[in-house]
C-alpha cells in the first residue's frame, strides 16, 4: 500500500496532465479530420469520371429498383437480383458519361419541360404507359394521382420517381436527335444500298469432311516433312533449356547410428562419473 501511495502523492498531477492532454488531442482530431475520423471508412462501391457512388445511395437505387419489378413479379429470386443489382450500377455508369457529354454540348431539360411532359398535350409515352386504362390514356387519373400528391407521400414519391426519369428521357431524346440531325445521308447511298440488299445468289457446293478419308491412303514422304518444316520454323523454335538431374537422400540417423550414439554418450557420462573434482576443468571426451 505504500508503494501506492507513493506513486499517488509524486505521479498524480504527472498522470492528470496526461489524461487532459489525451482528452485534448481526441477533440483535436475530431475537429479537423472529423467526428468520425478513427472509425471512418470507404463507402464508396465505384467510381466514374472520379464521381463516387456511396453505398447507401447504391443501396437505395436497388431498392427502388426491387420495388418497381415487385409490381410486375412479387416474388424476386436471386437471379432477378443479380440482374438489378448490374442494371443499377449500368445506369450510374450511363449517367456520369452522358452528363458529361449533354453539360459539353449544353443540352438541358427545364422544368416547364418536365410538366408539358406529363399535363401537356401530348404527355411522354411513359406517362401514357403508367395512366392507360382499358387500352386509352386516363387523363382523369393522371389529374387525380396529381391532386393526391399532396397527402399520400407514396403516390407523391412516385410522382417524383416520374419526374427524374422523364428529365432524363429528354435529354438522352435530345442528344440522339443532335447526332441524327448531324450524319447527312445521301440519297444516292440509300438507293445503292437498297439495290445491293435486293440482289440475290444461287450458291451450290460439296461438303467433304477429313473424316471420311482413311489416314491410311495418304502418304506423307520425308521431303514433305522437311520442305513443311522448313517453311514453318517459328511454330518448332525451342527455347534455351537447361535439364538438371540429382538424387536426394534423407539425413535421418538409421538405427544402428542411434544405437552407436547413444553408447558413446553412455561412455562418456561413466567416463565423467569416475573424474575427480580436480581434474573436471581438464576432462576431453
């Protein structure tokens, strides 16, 4: 117990100045690497154009994804799985690369863009496909999904889910348009191209497999041999080799060496037993 105390009375303000200094270093730390600095991690499940794709958010997309084909299949096997878990990763690759080349070539999709998609004229063929009712476009359902949005957080949810993809609709429609828009045709190809997939060919032939000709009716002569190989030398070069032989025995003491050992031992321990003291220093097996 003296010890104890002798460490408490000399060593206590030596081990409060360690503990506030750890204290401090720990706030230290989190201030600036984080408050989650000692346990943070990657999160990061891939990365294009040095865009990162987070976990949670590629979590997220494949649950949405699930939910959109439970509509169609309730009951999802680990094939489906598998494939919306690619269709999901397909879709971010295709967004970071298209992004890039619509924000290169200033294609948008605006808002007002968006709404004429859906309450306009002439909605987008996926909103005629969501709101089709006995084989005609439902207008009065889409304007009644529309007025629910407001109370019913899932109708509203897939509403924004319709929005996001409609935006992505037209800027994909765009960006093909400009490339179609830009390849100029002529007609004189087309033509040319349409004469020469209408003309037609009458081909007969003989099929005479190896395998019906006997090996022994075909006669190969040394000559042969010698012109083939001397005309094909690359496919019989040989690399430079070495071929080594050697016999391996096992150094393990037979019984008649350990037998031999053990009686030498034997010897030498009655040799030392029958030594006096004085002449110890000076005993040699």
């Amino acid at each position: 117990m003296s010890v104890i105390q002798k460490i408490r009375d000399k060593y206590a303000v030596v081990i409060v100045v360690v503990i506030c200094l750890a204290i401090v270093s720990f706030l230290l730390q989190d201030a600036f690497f984080g408050k989650s600095s000692l346990s943070r991690r990657d999160t990061s499940v891939g990365k294009v154009n040095g865009e990162d794709l987070d976990l949670s958010e590629y979590q997220r997309r494949i649950q949405d994804a699930e939910n959109n084909a439970r509509q169609q299949m309730p009951n999802i096997d680990e094939q489906t799985r598998q494939y919306i878990r690619e269709q999901v990763w397909n879709e971010f690759l295709n967004e970071q690369i298209m992004q890039a080349q619509y924000k290169t070539l200033g294609i948008d999709v605006t808002e007002a863009e968006v709404v004429d998609q859906i309450k306009g004229k002439n909605p987008n063929p996926v909103v005629v496909q969501q709101f089709t009712r006995d084989g005609q476009f439902d207008r009065n359902a889409l304007q009644q999904a529309i007025s629910q949005a407001g109370s019913n957080p899932q109708i509203r949810e897939g509403l924004h889910q319709l929005e996001s993809y409609i935006a992505k609709y037209q800027e994909r429609l765009k960006y093909v348009t400009l490339i179609k828009q830009g390849i100029y045709y002529p007609k004189w190809l087309a033509e040319q191209q349409q004469k020469d997939n209408s003309q037609t060919a009458t081909v007969s032939y003989v099929s005479v497999p190896y395998a019906t000709i006997a090996d022994s009716t075909i006669k190969v002569t040394d000559a042969e041999l010698d012109r083939f190989i001397q005309d094909h030398k690359q496919l019989f070069k040989v690399e430079e080799s070495r071929k080594i032989e050697y016999v391996s025995f096992d150094a393990i003491p037979s019984a008649a060496d350990s037998a031999a050992a053990i009686q030498q031992i034997m010897a030498m321990k009655q040799e030392l037993d029958t030594t006096s003291g004085s002449n110890i220093a000076g005993f040699k097996p």
